[in-house]
C-alpha cells in the first residue's frame, strides 16, 4: 500500500481543491525523477467529485513503437506463476495483477496448520519468482483485483485491495495490455449451503492455515478453563473436516499427529476429550487406487480419526446437520469440499467451456473456454490457464483436473509460446492473426500423492483411474512423498526453510504458541 500512500504527497500537484484526487499512478521504486514516473502512465483529466475520487480515470496506457510490448498476468496461481518465471523480460514488459503478492505452495499448507511448518515455508514472493517485476522500469504488480475486461480495446479494469478501517478508499484504474493472460483459479465451493461461509474455514490460503491455527489453539486453551462443563469441553476440542479429498485427508493426517505427538504430552488435562471427524458424501481420495484407499482408511481410523459418510445439509454456529437429520457439535470446522468459478470468472463476457468441473445451478458452463494453444477463441490476445480455463467443446479435448500440476505445466508451455511470439514480431496487440505457434499443449499425468499421517503416505503413479500403474503405501511412500515436495519448492530459500523446520519439528515437536 506504500505505493497509493504516495499518491496522496504527490496528488497535491495536480490539484488545487482536492489533496486526494490523483491522475496518475507511481511507484516508489526508482529514483528518478517525477517526470520519468509519469511517462509510463495514461491520465485524464478529472473532476472534483466524489465519483471521480473513487474511480479516476488512470492506469498504464498502450505501449509505445519504442517500448517493449506488454503482457498483464492476472493472478498468482501454479499457473501465473509459472507463466512470469518463463517469460523473457527481454522481449516483454510484465504486468501482474493479484490480490496476493505472492505464490502459495498449497501441498505443503496444511502442514502449516498445527506448526510442522511455518507459514513463511510455504510463500514464495512474486518478485523472487520473476525479478523484472522490481527491476524493470516498464514491469509492476499492482496489489489489486481486476473487475472487467475489454477486450475490443485490449484493457483491463482494476480496483486495488485495502484492508482495515485506515486505509485509503480503492483506486480504480486500467492496463492496456498487448498480451492477457488470464489465471484467476478457483475459490472453494460450497454447494450453496447455508452457513459454510458464516462458520467454516477454508485451506486455500496462508491466511486461511492461520485463522486454523489460531483457532485450535485457541480452543485447546479455553478447554482448559475451570468452570468449563465436559460437553463444552468436548465441542471446543471437536475438529471436523468436510471433504475427503487429498486436502481434508491430508488436513486430518496432519491434526491426528499434532493430537498424538504434542497434545497429549502438553495438553494432558484434555487429551482425552481432543477428537477429528473428517465427513465425505463417497469415498475418500476417489481419484487413487482402490488399494490406497483402503489402506488410507484404515490408517486414518487406526490414528484415531473418525469416518463418517454423509452430506452436510446446513452449517450452524456450533454444530453441523448432515442429510439424515444427525447433528454434529464441532469446535473447528474446515471446509475442504473442492472449487469453484470465482464471480469474475463468470462474470467475464468470453466464450465458456461446456460442462467440465464447473457448471453452474443455472445451467451454463462457468469455465473460460480455450483452444489447443490455451487462446481464447473468438477474442485476440487474449489466454487463459490453470484452474479458471477449460477447453471448448469444438477441440474434442475433455476438461483437465484442477491440479497443481496442471496449471503449472500450462504456465510453463504458455510462457515458451508467448516468447516464442515475441521472437517471431508478434509481440504487439493485434499481430498474430495468422502465425503458427507450433504444437499444441498436451498434458501427461504425473501421478498423485498424499500424505496421512504417522509417517505413511500414498504415491499413485498411474496416469488415471482406469490405467494400471505403481501404486505405494507405508513409510516409503512418506519419503518419496517429502522428497519431491522438496524439490518442488520454487526457491532454495523456501526449500531450505522447509527443510530446517521438518527437522525442528522432529527434533523438538511442534510449535504450538498463538501468535
């Protein structure tokens, strides 16, 4: 926010009445002079109303003959961040718009949850993923969120984040861009049940893991209060996760260890009251093995987790109804039920994708439509990649799963692409009408993984469910499951602090303050 609180100092150049009301947007990264930083910049002339205060007319207009063509990358996904890495900022200047400023390694989140990991671990910061993005002149991430697209004239509407009550008011403004990418992923579904928001808590971001964490601590706590009754003392320390798929299982794995290892050894006056539930409408990991699945459930019983099959009917403060009438007390509820569309997915004006992960209660398929070569079709330099995109129905190709590995191996195929179209002058807008980009993505399944607690894992290595394939459980699988999400850390920064904290962790258990 240093960038809009500058504003504010130098807005007062611009207008005589109005202190606040600004007509440009600048950065406070170089130190050039005032001039340099307004020459990157579209402006308009405003007037002193309240509606030009909130939305001015501003932003980063088209790039000149002179300057490097422009892509804007919205989101800070698998698959936007994979897409800035590969990007050569010698070709290109990069744009990237996100209410977050950092990539989030989501196998790892859950672990961050009970103190195996600390956050830090898991967040790697845009500007170490593409540098350009902090050393180019022509190269910015705005900390905002896009809200429309207008593709006939290549611009982007933005309004920036602002949190707490001493902020200033959003700031509206546009990018023109030669190249959109967009990667706005997916936010959690909840099937349009009531409540899930008001109570549940999600596992999607380091914000999420820490409201989770504070939580149960926080419950662990005032269990310990005198006074509090034994079925209070019961709800509070009642941990249920809805969904069985490899986040709540791995979620429950993580908790059942915390439980065991840590808990009752400094909680003793409550360790027997401490209980996990994880509810699942059909099988756990419905995308492994049956054998794995097997083997997950008698794991996961056997460390003390509790199976129920049912589907939640409504959410209230303190406890959960399922479909048959059972009311469950919970003190912790998480939320791991799958994604859905985010409202400016659907709300974008692009051809959709028929049916695939998403389709809406109305009917419509809610996913961006693309083509072989991730291009929106009918719409001119305009992609879209990772979670939020689907193929459309005229390229014969089934919608892919909403992996990591997915997005990730799209950002990086898009981004060859991309520098491919630089190399070839097709870098500016409305220029690759006819050019040939060569061969289309195709996607390989890698396999899939999760971990369960009690040093055992699952590693699938089959490339989808009807395929045969190696398939491990047990110790072995842990080791191959830690190993790979070691070297799949983006930064030896990160990996090394992963690697310190597993050990920490082994060493002196758990970090259980409440910070």
């Amino acid at each position: 926010m240093s960038v809009f609180r500058n504003l504010s100092r130098i807005s007062q150049y611009s207008y005589s009445s109005k202190p606040h009301t600004l007509n440009t947007i600048v950065t406070n990264r170089f130190h050039a002079p005032l001039s340099t930083f307004l020459s990157h910049f579209a402006t308009a002339t405003a007037t002193n109303t309240h509606t030009d205060y909130l939305a001015p007319h501003v932003g980063l207009g088209p790039t000149k003959a002179h300057e490097k063509s422009r892509v804007v990358v919205l989101g800070t996904g698998w698959a936007g961040s994979r897409l800035m890495k590969g990007l050569d900022p010698n070709i290109y200047d990069i744009v990237c718009v996100s209410p977050r400023n950092h990539m989030v390694f989501t196998p790892l989140l859950a672990s961050t949850c009970v103190g195996t990991l600390e956050f830090r671990s898991v967040a790697e910061p845009i500007a170490r993923i593409q540098p350009a993005i902090s050393r180019e002149p022509g190269s910015y991430f705005f900390l905002a969120n896009c809200t429309s697209i207008d593709t006939d004239h290549h611009v982007v509407h933005c309004e920036t984040v602002t949190e707490g009550e001493e902020t200033l008011d959003p700031w509206k403004f546009t990018i023109s861009y030669d190249k959109l990418v967009i990667a706005l992923g997916a936010q959690p579904t909840t099937f349009g049940i009531h409540g899930v928001y008001e109570h549940a808590i999600f596992l999607r971001e380091v914000y999420h893991a820490q409201e989770i964490r504070r939580k149960l601590l926080l419950n662990l706590m005032l269990s310990d209060v005198p006074g509090i009754g034994k079925e209070e003392k019961q709800r509070l320390l009642h941990c249920v996760v809805v969904g069985g798929g490899p986040t709540g299982v791995e979620f429950s794995g993580e908790l059942s260890d915390f439980i065991m290892r840590d808990v009752r050894q400094r909680y003793a006056h409550v360790k027997d009251y401490i209980h996990v539930t994880l509810i699942e409408a059909n099988e756990i990991l419905s995308s492994f093995d049956d054998r794995l699945r097997r083997y997950a459930t008698k794991q996961l019983t056997k460390s003390g987790v509790r199976l129920v099959r049912g589907i939640v009917k409504d959410v209230q403060e303190k406890k959960i109804i399922l479909n048959d009438g059972t009311e469950v007390p919970y003190g912790l509820l998480v939320w791991s039920t799958g994604v859905g569309p985010s409202p400016i997915v659907r709300s974008l004006d692009l051809p959709k994708s028929p049916g695939g992960r998403f389709v809406l209660v109305s009917g419509y398929a809610a996913l961006i439509g693309i083509d072989e070569w991730l291009r929106v079709p009918s719409v001119q330099d305009v992609f879209a990649i990772g979670d939020c995109s689907g193929f459309v129905e005229s390229t014969g190709r089934p919608v892919l799963p909403a992996l990591a590995q997915v997005a990730e191996r799209q950002g990086k195929y898009l981004a060859a692409l991309l520098n491919k179209i630089g190399r070839a002058n097709g870098s500016r807008a409305n220029s690759i009408k006819d050019m040939d980009f060569g061969d289309p993505f195709v996607y390989k399944h890698l396999g899939s993984m999760a971990t369960i607690g009690s040093y055992k894992a699952l590693v699938d290595l089959r490339q989808s469910k009807e395929a045969k394939g190696l398939s491990l459980a047990g110790f072995l699988s842990w080791f191959v499951w830690r190993s790979a999400y070691l070297t799949r850390v983006v930064s030896w920064r990160n990996r090394f602090y992963v690697a310190i904290n597993w050990a920490t962790t082994f060493v002196f258990g758990r970090d259980i303050s409440r910070i």
